[in-house]
C-alpha cells in the first residue's frame, strides 16, 4: 500500500453491501481493506493503518458504535476519521453516534456516490495530498495535481520517490516519522526495502530542498526518525 492510493478499512458485514463499496472504492482509486464484524476490525486497523474507516453500525461480535469508541479513546488512532453507516435515522441515533467519535454518519439506504464524496471530504481533511490539494510550508509550496514542488517560487527538481517523502512530510509537520513508518507510506508495506533506503532518499531530498539556497528545514532525531520542522 503506499502514498498514492489512500487505504479505507471498510466493515460491512452483508456481502452484497460490502462488494458493491469495494468494487466501487477501488474504482475510485482507493486501496480497500475489508472486515466482517466488528473484532476482525479491531485486529485489523494497527495493520492496515487506514486512512478513513467505513464503519457499519449493525455488526457481529463487537457492535459499529464499540469499535468507533474504542478506536476514539486510543491516541494512535484516535486522529483515523470514521465515517458511521446505519439505517438508524432517528436523530438521536446520529447524535449517538457522533457523540462516540464518529467524524460523519450517512443512512441507509445511501447513494455511492455521496458516500464516494464523504470520504474524499475526510481525506482532504487528514491527507490533503492524496486527493490533490495544494500544500504550504514556510516558504515551500506543494502541488500534487501538478506534481510541482517549489520554494521561494522556484521549481525544485524532485524524484517521485522525494516528491512521496515531501508530500507526507507537509502532510503533518513537526511529525516525527521513523524509517519503517516512511517505508511503509512511501514505499507501501508489500515492497521490502532496507530501512538504510530511507536515509538515502531523505539525502536527495535535502539536496534538492536546498539547491537554490536557503537552511535545510528537515530535522533528524536521533533513534527515532526524520520530521519536516
């Protein structure tokens, strides 16, 4: 799985439902992960690492609304939106649901393409990159539509493997991301790469962040990884 195609960890426990979405989500460009009932999600959210969870309300074993909750009160995932899908449509079901974390709540029956929308909503909110938004950094901007990188309004010249690492970087400044984690955003966790890799793309992009001048704005910390500020 790597940078360009965000990851949606879709819980649906009706097939039929749950092949339409998938179909429908890769169509779109999205990397879908798929759990029946709601302890296969819990097990597989550290794994997969989603980008937005689309979560039934009505599952097997461990209900929408516990796996929302439990995933809310977690700091490592508390920050992964959740876009809760129910037939309830009573307004205090929404509110329920809201009110345990949910970052959107769309009711059966739904159309896909609204849905398709909600979740490129969510996207733009936490990986701004992947859906083709501009990001800005001091005085470095970021077009992902274009694949342009500049700083003080002068093109940088950037590998795709540096444009990746930059464009996670802007993501989240002030993150600190360690090398296995970079691998597996930028690289995806189905390519084995040494981490030493790491090091020496990060070399290029320093090189090339500064190659009209100016301090490097990439931080190493010691033991545990690489942050942009």
């Amino acid at each position: 799985m790597s940078f360009d195609r965000p990851r949606i960890l879709l819980v649906e426990d009706e097939p039929a439902q749950r092949e339409v979405l998938t179909y429908n989500l890769e169509a779109d460009g999205f990397q879908v992960a798929t759990a029946e009932d709601g302890e296969e999600a819990l097990l597989m959210v550290p794994e997969v690492q989603p980008d937005v969870i689309v979560l039934d309300w009505m599952l097997p074993r461990v209900s929408g609304i516990e796996v929302c909750r439990q995933l809310k009160i977690k700091a490592e995932t508390r920050a992964v939106p959740i876009i809760m899908l129910s037939a309830r449509s009573e307004e205090v079901d929404r509110v329920r649901g809201l009110e345990t974390g949910a970052d959107d709540y769309v009711v059966k029956p739904y159309s896909v393409v609204e849905l398709m929308a909600r979740v490129r909503a969510q996207l733009r909110r936490t990986r701004p990159a992947t859906v083709g938004q501009r990001l800005e950094y001091a005085d470095i901007v970021l077009d992902a539509e274009t694949h342009r990188v500049t700083r003080s309004q002068k093109q940088l010249k950037l590998g795709p493997t540096e444009f990746r690492l930059m464009a996670t970087f802007m993501e989240k400044p002030g993150r600190v991301w360690s090398r296995d984690q970079l691998l597996d955003r930028v690289w995806g966790r189905d390519i084995y790469v040494d981490t030493r890799t790491v090091d020496v793309h990060i070399g290029r992009l320093r090189k090339a962040l500064c190659q009209h001048g100016g301090d490097d704005p990439l931080r190493t910390v010691r033991g545990a990884g690489y942050a942009l500020g």
